[in-house]
C-alpha cells in the first residue's frame, strides 16, 4: 500500500471515530442531566414539609483529595437556585444534589424525620399539663409547621418536622405560658412551664382560666389572686330571667316593685383548699327580697359585673343583710389533666328561696 493511500485510510478512520464519538455525545445527552450541589437556606417563607419549593445556594467541594480528607463545602451565597424537594422535607444547611428536570431542579431528602415527643410539666412536684396548645415554627416568627394539644399524660408526638433546630410556642389556659428556641433530634423533649398561667394546689396544676357550664349556659371561671381570700379562688357569674323583683329605697327604707320577668344574678365561687377532702368547694349563690306579699321573691338585678371579680349578689343593705342563698358541693376532679370536674350543687337546708339555676355544674379548662 503507498504511503498516500494508507495516509487516506488513517483520515477515514479518524473521520469515522470522531462521527462515531459525536453521536454517542448526541445519544449520552438524551438520557443525561445536569447536575449540582446545593445548600438549603431559609429565605423568609421556608416551607415545612416535602414536594415544595425551597430555596437553596450552589456549592463547590474544596478539601485535600487525599483518603480520609475533610470535604469542605464553598457555598456561593451571592446565587440563589430554588429547587423543588421531594420525599420528606430539608432544613436550613442541608447539602443536596438538585438535577435538572424539564425546567426546573429537583432534589430528593432521604430518610424519614426523627421521632419526637414533647412532654409539658408545671407546678412541683411537676404535674403533667394536658390540653396545652404545642406548636413549632420554623423561626419566631413562623411559618408554623406543625401544632397539637397534648395528651392527660401531657404528651404529643411531634410528626412531619426533620430533626433540626426550631422555635416552640406552648399556649395553656388562653394564654401563652412558653415560647423558646428549641432542638428536635429524635427522643423526649420535657418542657416545665412552672406556675406560668397556673395555680398550684393540693397536686393539681389548674389553669387560671376556667370554663362553668350550667343550665343556663356556659360563662368563664376566672382565678383572682387579689381578691384577698386565704383560700384560691376561682370567680365567675351571669345572670337568668326569672319572675323577680326590683328594690328602690326612698328615705332609706327597701320597697320591692311588683314581680316582674328580668335578670337575677347567679354567681358562682370554686376554692382549692388542699388541707380538705375533696379538694375542691363549688359554690352557687343568689340574692331575694320581700317581695309586696312581704313574701321572699328573687331579687331582680340588673346591673353589670365583670367577670373573674368577685361576684356580690346582695341587695341593698337596706333591705336585711345578709338575704343570700346558696348550693354547693365538693368534689375532686374528675380528670387532673387536662383539668375538669363536675357535680350537682344541693341547696343550704335555711334558704328563703328556690334554686334559680338547677341542676348540675362542670367546670373545664
């Protein structure tokens, strides 16, 4: 073969090596992606949960090349790629490999997040808080990301949130008794809010807020630690339309008006006093005149109280002191947490009057 024609044969073969190795870049891009690592940073509106959108920085591995080196992450914060996460959600630092689908760059976050348990305590020696609102955000200031109430064992099991630092905002009895930084990683977190929005006493944490229920409806049962009683006390009252009278007192002297239909004050007491058994008094009372009969009639009071104070159901003092009647009952709850209690108030054996309200009380928190 002369040298030209073997110089044409080597161009051919070449020509067809370079054809061959452009169309097997042509068939390797129809099935290949790019590819990039990126870290998750928080960008203000960070979801919490998988198959969103999150925000994420490029980065580069610098570190020696050598067998067990430190690999050291370069984020390039000066770009921002958002990348869509799938499986189970990121946290702020997380490296992930995003590549490019259809237009957008996708990553997956293995693994299933850690199980957690946030246990809520108050009082000493502690008692478990049931009925407490949890809920954990991703910063102070949210978004939240996950909320429950926990158990009579004051318990919740925190479910969807990837271990990682979080913010923890704990409310109890309508009001927020706890709000803190806080490090989920697998396990129990015991949370002891002390006396926050609580009254301790005879081993039960009781919140300061309560709900009575009665015949009549539903009212609040508040604690008024200013009210001077050596005992703690809850206050709360409303008021029922009865056949009533009104008093004037001209010259100082009570006259009842004739009996009409109108709003007679029931108020109501709940004492703690852990030294008894039962531990808890609940008491209902109630205010009566003469009526013109100079028989004994409800005492129709149309003025207002504020709830949480202590209720007075008493007529002028001009017309007898005291002409109050009671019910009452003591009892021990029927659940400590979250708290509740119930029972049928019985009328004092000397009262000049009727139960306006009847029927039994339960108080829940």
């Amino acid at each position: 073969m002369s040298d030209k024609a073997r110089e044409a044969r080597l161009i051919r073969d070449r020509q067809a090596e370079l054809v061959a190795a452009t169309d097997r870049a042509r068939d390797l891009g129809e099935i290949s992606a790019s590819r990039r690592l990126v870290s998750i940073f928080n960008g203000g509106a960070m979801p919490g949960m998988p198959d969103h959108v999150y925000l994420s920085h490029p980065v580069d591995m610098d570190g020696a090349e050598t067998e067990g080196g430190t690999a050291q992450p370069a984020i390039n914060t000066a770009s921002t790629i958002p990348v869509v996460v799938l499986w189970h959600s990121p946290q702020v630092g997380d490296l992930l490999v995003a590549t490019s689908v259809g237009g957008r760059w996708v990553a997956e976050r293995g693994g299933p997040p850690a199980t957690d348990t946030i246990c809520v305590t108050g009082c000493y020696p502690a008692q478990p808080i049931g009925g407490a609102s949890v809920t954990i955000l991703a910063t102070s200031t949210g978004p939240v990301l996950f909320s429950g109430t926990t158990s009579a064992a004051g318990c919740l099991a925190i479910t969807g949130i990837s271990p990682g630092s979080y913010y923890v905002s704990i409310a109890f009895g309508g009001s927020t008794v706890y709000a803190s930084s806080i490090h989920l990683a697998g396990g129990v977190n015991t949370i002891d809010i002390g006396s926050s929005g609580l009254v301790c006493c005879g081993g039960y944490a009781i919140p300061q807020n309560l709900y009575l229920t009665d015949a009549a409806g539903t009212i609040s049962l508040i604690y008024d630690s200013t009210d001077g009683l050596y005992l703690p006390t809850w206050f709360g009252g409303h008021a029922v339309t009865q056949l009533s009278s009104t008093v004037t007192t001209p010259n100082n002297i009570c006259t009842s008006q004739a009996p009409t239909m109108g709003p007679v004050r029931v108020c109501y007491q709940m004492t703690c006093n852990a030294g008894q058994n039962p531990v808890f008094k609940i008491t209902r009372s109630w205010s009566w005149v003469y009526g013109p009969s100079n028989a004994p009639i409800w005492f129709q009071d149309p003025t207002g109280f504020t709830a949480g104070r202590y209720c007075i159901t008493a007529p002028p003092p001009q017309c007898g002191n005291p002409l109050t009647d009671t019910a009452a009952f003591g009892v021990n709850p029927a659940s400590a947490s979250p708290f509740s209690l119930s029972g049928t108030p019985v009328a004092t054996a000397s009262n000049a009057t009727t139960d306006p309200v009847g029927g039994s009380v339960a108080i829940t928190s």
